[in-house]
C-alpha cells in the first residue's frame, strides 16, 4: 500500500512538549542516517494532547540537527507530515516536519473563582453570602 505524505493541521494537536532529541542511527551499524540531500537526520520525541483527548508521543524525524531545543520545552512543528508505511510485515505511521522551533509555553487559562475564593468570598453560582 503506498499513500502519499499526508500534512497535519498542527494547530489541532494542541501543546507539544520535547521529550527528547537525538540523531536517528542505523540499528546494525551504529552510522548517523542521512536524508535524500545528506543531511543528518534527528528524531524530536514531541508529547501531544489534543484538546478533549489523551496525551500521545510521537517521534518526528527532521533534517539536521534540532538547534535551541531542550527537554521540557515546548515546541512548534513547521511543515508536519504523516505517511503510513509497511515492511516485513509491520506497519505503522511515522513523522516528518521541516523544523522543529522552541517556541514560549502557552498561557493557563484563567482558573474562574480562583480570585473570589481568594478574597474569602464563597464558591459557587450567585455569590451569594
């Protein structure tokens, strides 16, 4: 089965978290892989949590080395892609983006009756005392 590379609306994946980085090597002869031009390739470990959903890890390999990233940081996928692959007889989908940037953390959200439990005032609908 071959699919064409599908991208990804990375608005919809909601925060992404580093987790990891580090060059994609070959399993039986340790040499750093290489893309199409020759450059490194990384693989960014990115946790995910979609709003409304279960938080999710994926590797995204991306050409040359990540620079500025650090665990724990939260990151922006430029350019993400998803392809389906299959090979002796396993199958799954893997990840692509054309950089991966540090980026600020988002904002919390404003936390409603954070500010009125604060000043004693009671919880709940009406305020009522």
């Amino acid at each position: 089965m071959t699919l064409k590379n599908l991208p990804l609306d990375v608005d919809r994946l909601g925060s992404a978290l580093c987790v990891s980085v580090e060059a994609k090597t070959d399993p039986e002869t340790g040499a750093v892989k290489a893309d199409r031009d020759g450059a490194p390739v990384w693989a960014v470990g990115v946790a995910v949590r979609p709003e409304g959903r279960k938080a999710a890890l994926i590797e995204v390999a991306v050409s040359g080395e990540p620079v500025g990233l650090d665990i724990g940081q939260y990151v922006r996928l430029v350019g993400l892609e998803a392809f389906w692959w299959e090979m002796g007889g396993r199958a799954g989908i893997s990840y692509r983006a054309a950089s991966v940037v540090a980026v600020a953390a988002p904002t919390a959200p404003a936390v409603v009756g954070a500010a009125s439990a604060a000043e004693g005032e009671p919880r709940g609908r009406g305020g009522a005392k």
